[in-house]
C-alpha cells in the first residue's frame, strides 16, 4: 500500500470528523454526548512527560477533551511537579503507596498506570474491578506469577468491556503494522529466524538522598534494580521481544543465555544480555540488549523468511501481498495507541492487549532467569506448568510489601552468578 503523506492526511481528518461526531454522541461512562473524558494518571516519573501530553493530543484528535481527575504517586514532588507542569489543581493530586485505592474509587474514566512495573499487576487488578479502563506501560510485571495475575485481570475485563492497553507503541506505528500484515500474507514466507536488539545506554540513575527509606531509594531509582523493573531486559527491551511474537504469531518455547556486569554502579540489574530464544520448528530468534556508555547503539528487529526479509517497521523485502488500509491518525505510535484506547472505548469495542503484553513480559522473565541461573527454562514453566519450580517464583519484594512497610532492600551491586543454584534463584 502506498501510504503517502496526502493520504495520511485525508484518512486523518477523515477519521477525526468521524470519530468526533461518533464519540461525542456515545453514552460514555462520562454521560451521553461527553466530550469530557475524565482520566487520572498513577505515577508522576518520565513517562508521564510523554503520557499525559499525548493523552491531551489524542484527545483533542477524537474531538474530546482530556479532564484530569487525579494526579497520583507515591511522593508529593513527583505529583506536585506534573499537576503544575499540565495545569492540575494541586488539590488533585494524591500521594502515598495506597494511592491506586483511591483513584479506583474516583470518577476517572480512563487510568494510565506509570508506576514501576512490579506496582502493575496489583494496580490492574484493582482498577479492573472499579471498572475502569486502563493503559499499563510495559512491561506488566517481574514475575511469573505477576504475569499470569494480569492475564486474569485482562479476561474479567473483557467481560466488563473495558479497553486495557499495553504501552507498546509499535503495534500501533503504521510501519510496523502493514508489515506484520504483508508477513501474515506471506510477504516473507515463513519465518527461519532473526535478530531483535536493544542496545543502548543506562537512561538514569538516582542516588540515595539523606532521609530516604529503603522503600524510597527503591522506588525513586526503580529501573536499576532487578526487583523493580524485571532489569532492563524486561523493562526496554520487552518491545523487540513483543515484535518477535507478533510476526511469528507466537511465544518462544525456551530460552538459553548469558550475560553479565562490569559496569554499572547502581541496583543490581546486569549491563548485557545475550539469549536464543527457540520458537519451535527450528526456528531461532536471537535477543540481545545491552545499557553501557560509549558502545555502539542498535535498536530494532530483524527477520529472515523463505521468500524475504524485514527490518521491524521498515523496509521489507519479498513478494507482493494484498493489506487492509488502516484506521490510523497519527503516525507517533506514542500517540496513536492512546487515540485507539478512548476511541475503543467509547464506541463500546474495548481493545484488550493484557494477554499479548503479560506473554511478552513473560519471555523477558524466562530470558533473565536463563541469563541469571545459565540454565535451560522453559516457558511453560513459567505460564503452565505448576510443577515447576519458577511457575510460583517471585521476586524477594513484592507490591504489598510498600503499604505494609515492610520493605527491606536488597544487597546492591550483589548480582546473580550463574551456576550458584538457590542462591541466584532467591536474588533473581
């Protein structure tokens, strides 16, 4: 299909004096012909200097206007600094590790859960209940048993019809798309194998700071610790992952690998990762990522097919195939999602990606426990298999554990060494 500019644009204003008449006249659970959609965000970090903006554009795209209700984080600052920042009454805004709760009991349509990933399958749960419709950044969860919590989460949902959207943007970047509709027509022919990558830098680190609990410095400085983000493997490098599963239609079976830690001066996450990731039918995908300074920078997939190859969302190489023409608005897949998520939503056919993104997630986890212990793991012993010593394995804090203050933080710069048995198993 050739999608040029002039096309996206007629299709774009074309689909947004549409859906501002359609959803303007939706009974929506704001009222009938809202145009108010009335959300709350649960975490105030960086993401939500992308998230809350682009909920504002999406809405504004759909002919609605974005209502904050509440602005909620753990830590004043956090909440303070973006209810100034976007305009929130203070008053809006509320802090404490409990704070979920009481967005669950406000009238907020739509939540964006913002939160470090090992909050997500407690908040989703929650907010499943109360009947709202949720955005959960990727990755969802830790562990194993976190995963399978939200796919469960994910079915009630669909039988309360509310929309559940994961945070990988590129199911919803039109290059990405029309090629994973070219692979599913035979673009490629049948996947052999590829690459999917992740290498760049460490995005951040927070020092601890006098006065900071251990609760604190742990959530303040969560992408450094295995614990609180699933290590970077999970947290960044879950979207060249998801990318796998979606062009080869399925999970991997296993996973075998290595990696390590020579630099890094903060938590307890690994530098690199290197792993094979076995689809089944001989097909191989190789994952590797890697956040260290001054090495060279490659973020993407690619993949070989007995009739062609292609790069991610790029360009492709094979045979001519028919594809659909897609309902897309924006080209910033950032954006895009969140326009899909309300649009969804409110015309009463809620998308639902809590399986894809838990099943994503979960290949990370069982890539990192390989990593991590040097052994064989199988996914299925993770998502299936209650036999198995990993299938109720969790790592040694839980989301719990920060209203109860119990907290007690892990060893730092202490990281797994393969081959040490349980002793990896209980830092993992």
């Amino acid at each position: 299909m050739d999608f040029t500019r002039r096309k996206f644009v007629q299709t774009a204003a074309t689909s947004i004096a549409a859906a501002g008449t359609l959803l303007s006249t939706t009974g929506a659970t704001t009222g009938p012909k809202s145009k108010k959609v009335k959300v709350a965000t649960i975490g105030c970090g960086g993401r939500s200097n992308r998230d809350i903006p682009n909920f504002i554009k999406a809405c504004e795209m759909l002919g609605l206007e974005a209502e904050f209700v509440a602005l909620a984080d753990a830590f004043e600052d956090k909440a303070f600094e973006q209810a100034d920042k976007y305009g929130v009454s203070r008053d809006r805004c509320i802090v404490g590790w409990d704070s979920y709760q009481k967005v669950a009991e406000s009238d907020a349509e739509f939540v964006m859960l913002i939160t470090p990933p090992i909050f997500r399958p407690q908040h989703l749960d929650t907010l499943v209940e109360a009947g709202k419709h949720v955005l959960m950044q990727k990755p969802v969860a830790v562990d194993a048993p976190g995963c399978r919590r939200v796919i469960a989460a994910g079915e009630r949902a669909k039988k309360k019809g509310l929309a559940i959207l994961a945070g990988t943007q590129r199911r919803h970047t039109i290059g990405y798309m029309e090629n994973a509709a070219k692979i599913e027509n035979g673009a490629i022919g049948e996947i052999l194998g590829g690459t999917v990558s992740w290498n760049g830098t460490v995005p951040w680190i927070w020092e601890r700071q006098k006065g900071w609990s251990d609760a604190d410095y742990l959530a303040r400085n969560w992408l450094n610790w295995a614990e609180m983000s699933g290590d970077h493997l999970g947290e960044q490098h879950v979207h060249n992952i998801d990318v796998a599963n979606w062009y080869l239609g399925r999970t991997p079976q296993s996973a075998i690998g290595f990696g390590g830690r020579a630099r890094r001066e903060s938590g307890n996450n690994y530098d690199f990762f290197s792993l094979d990731l076995d689809y089944g039918d001989g097909v191989h995908i190789h994952s590797q990522c890697r956040q260290m300074s001054g090495t060279y920078p490659r973020v993407g997939e690619f993949f070989r097919g007995t009739k062609g190859e292609v790069q991610g969302g790029g360009k492709l190489k094979g045979v001519d195939v028919s594809i659909p023409e897609f309902d897309i608005m924006d080209k910033d897949g950032n954006v895009q999602e969140l326009i899909t998520w309300i649009k969804s939503a409110r015309i009463g056919n809620p998308i639902n990606e809590a399986r894809q993104i838990a099943e994503s997630t979960a290949v990370a986890i069982m890539g990192r426990y390989a990593a991590y212990t040097g052994r064989f793991v199988r996914f299925r012993d993770l998502m299936d298999n209650p036999e198995s010593e990993w299938y109720d394995f969790k790592v040694s804090v839980q989301a719990e554990d920060f209203e109860k203050g119990s907290i007690v933080l892990p060893e730092e710069n202490i990281v797994p060494v393969p081959g040490d048995g349980a002793e990896i198993r209980r830092r993992t």
